[in-house]
C-alpha cells in the first residue's frame, strides 16, 4: 500500500481482545459446567475474530488511484471533465465507499460539493469497487476565478464489511494532476502601436535596419549605393551592376512592469485590492502583442524563491510564449510578499541593454516617475495603463504627472 495510508475508524483491536476474552470465559465455564453446546459459539466467535482480523490486514491492498500527470488549462467559465479513476487487484470487493478531496475556489463542482471553507471547497462522490475490477467517475469541474490548483487532502472512506466500523485510506503520493485557470483578459482602451524600433530580427517590409547574413537578392546598381554593397557575380552573370538586397528587419519590445501593491500614506505596503484587474489588463496586453508578432516580457514585484527574488518572465515572442505568459500570470498569489516596488524599478532599470517600451501597470510612485523620466531620456516610451471607472486607459507617464 505504498499509495495509502489505512486507518480504522472505533477502536477494534480492543474489540477483538474483549471478544477473545469473552470466549475464553465462556469456554472454561461450558467445561465446568459441562455444556459442550456452547463451544459451537465461542468457536463462530472466534471464526469471526480471526476473518475479522485477516480481512483488516488485506482490505485496500490492491486499490490504486490511477495518477497520471494532466494539466487543464481554463479561462474563468470554462468547463472540463475530470476523470477519477480507482483499481482494485484484490478479491475484496468495497461497498459504499466515499470518495473525498479538497480542491481551492478556483474550480468548483456543484453535484458533489459538500462543505465550503475559507480556502477550499469539500467534495465526497459515491464510489463503490468490486473485487477484480475498477470504477471511474467524470467529474465535471467549472473554473471560476485566476489561480492554480490541484487535488489536496484525498481520502476513500468506505465501511468494514465484518463490523461496519469505518475504514479509511490516506492518499500519501502527490496528485499530479493540475488546473491552471488564466485571467479574463480586459481592453486596454487607446492602445496603438506605439513602440521603439531598433535593429533586431523580426522581419518586416520597412525598416531602416537589415540583416546582413540573410540575403534575400538582387536589384540594378543605382549610383548612390555603396560599392561594398555589388555582388560582383551576379554582375558578371548578366554583364550589369548589382546591388546585394538584404532582409528588412526590426525590433519591436515590450516590457510590462507591474506593481501589485498599493501604499499608504505613512508608506506602508499592502497587495492591491485591484489585483485580479491589473493582471487582466496584463494578459490582454499580452494577447494584443501576440497578435501584432511583438515580443514582450514581464516583471511583477511579487516575490519568490530563486534569482530574481521575483515573478519574471524573459523576453518571447509567439503563441508558445504566450501560453507561458497566461501561466505565469494565473501563479501570481494574492497572498505573496511583495517586493519594494523601487527595488523592481532598480532592477528592470539595469535589464534594459537595449530601448524597449515599457508599460507600467498598477500605482505609479514617485520612484517610478523619476525612472519613467530617465527611460525617455534614453530615447524609450514609457506608458502606464490608467485605470477609470469606465475602463483601463493607455497614457503617458511624464504627461500624468505633469497635469497633477
């Protein structure tokens, strides 16, 4: 049973014991008062001790939980079917067996939902096994919020066929399996295509910068070309200059900076109320850059184990980074430290080896404008995404602050 761990529910062992002293009592007294009828009891007593027994030492040996590793990717509103399936090798059939676990608020069941906690939700499904066989159940689980979640706490209760005391089984292994539920992506109103282009690899039709280890052809000698520029075969070939053409490529990058945290007046930090919204705003941002072919990265001054002491992630383009990017968003706890947001300013600050535009999302202190200030003097944008009763609006820094 290196799946579970077995407990019985009352206390048997002292049942048993006070059985076997019953029949011991009772046997001496059947000899001396010479009534062998009453040996046929103590022996049916003693055959049920001893089945008892045996059936406590073999009971729930060949149950396995099927624990293959699956991930359910979700957007809030979203439903999947969950598979639970239990094995059963031995010949000892469960009846009435009961199913349990816990899982947190971020997915729920309405048709096995049992007990609601501040944390977690109780589930308990039906879940007889005969001898030889299996039984699954499809769980229906809605995703109902941003989060991660697994499996916790899984339990199989089901009654001792001998006594009907209760039997449980403690699941010891880790359930692989996980949901991860992304944020609702929310408009970010204004947004253009505002950007800093320098050289890089995204291709493009114009540009002013060109890759010059892809060759892409030819064209007729103009007088104004350079002359390292003549392919000089090619010129041979049809006996006229040629000018060499290169790949027209850019660099568009985007840096998403988000603080999570709001401050009081005596500069005391706590997790912003607005959490769930900012990280919204974030992830259409991210949509929106997937689809323009923008490559982007994310700083969030939340902490964490490891080097950066924060929620990072690196600079990518495409779906694939894109799915990494939801992921990463959906981790982001309510309930983690923050990092001092100017320690996050610091450290985007001496990440920039190149111009990038930079997003800031969430409380804008007067750490932040001071770098918004020395970014843009670098020749970066900075924006900030403002959010109004109507809506998140994209917006100058340098320009908010000067108008308050």
């Amino acid at each position: 049973m290196r799946q579970w761990k077995k407990e019985f529910g009352g206390n048997l062992e002292s049942t048993y014991d006070m059985l076997i002293s019953l029949c011991v009592s009772i046997a001496v007294l059947a000899l001396l008062t010479n009534k062998p009828n009453v040996y046929l009891v103590v022996g049916v007593v003693f055959a049920f001790v001893f089945l008892s027994k045996m059936y406590d030492k073999y009971v729930g040996h060949g149950i396995t939980l099927v624990n293959k590793r699956r991930t359910y990717r979700l957007f809030p509103g979203d439903e999947v079917e969950m598979d639970l399936r239990l094995q059963n090798s031995s010949r000892l059939p469960i009846i009435n067996g009961k199913f349990q676990f816990y899982a947190n608020h971020v997915i729920q069941n309405d048709r096995f939902f049992t007990v609601g906690h501040k944390k977690t939700n109780l589930y308990e499904i039906p879940l007889s096994i005969i001898d030889k066989g299996d039984a699954a159940v499809s769980v229906n689980m809605k995703a109902q919020k941003r989060g991660v979640t697994r499996l916790n706490e899984i339990e199989y209760h089901f009654p001792h066929l001998m006594s009907f005391e209760n039997i449980t089984l403690f699941f010891r292994d880790f359930y692989r399996t996980e949901f991860i539920i992304y944020p609702t992506p929310l408009p970010v109103k204004g947004l253009e295509e505002r950007f800093h282009v320098t050289i890089g690899s995204q291709r493009t039709t114009f540009s002013p910068f060109e890759d010059q280890l892809s060759p892409i052809g030819t064209r007729d000698y103009l007088p104004s070309d350079p002359f390292h520029r003549i392919n000089w075969k090619a010129s041979a070939r049809i006996q006229s200059l040629q000018t060499k053409l290169y790949e027209r490529v850019h660099d568009i990058t985007w840096v998403f900076v988000v603080n999570i945290s709001e401050s009081t007046r005596m500069r005391n930090t706590y997790v912003s109320h607005n959490i769930e919204n900012i990280l919204s705003y974030v992830t259409y941002m991210c949509q929106f850059a997937t689809e323009k072919g923008y490559a982007y990265e994310i700083h969030i001054n939340a902490r964490k184990a490891g080097s950066p002491p924060y929620f990072y992630l690196h600079e990518g383009i495409g779906k694939e980074h894109l799915r990494h990017a939801l992921e990463f968003l959906a981790r982001v706890n309510t309930e983690e430290l923050i990092l001092p947001y100017e320690n996050l300013l610091y450290r985007v600050d001496q990440d920039l080896y190149k111009p990038k535009t930079l997003f800031l999302f969430g409380e804008v202190t007067p750490e932040a404008e001071m770098y918004a200030r020395t970014w843009e003097k670098k020749r970066m944008s900075v924006y900030h995404i403002k959010e109004y009763e109507e809506g998140a609006y994209l917006g100058d820094v340098v320009k908010e602050v000067a108008a308050q």
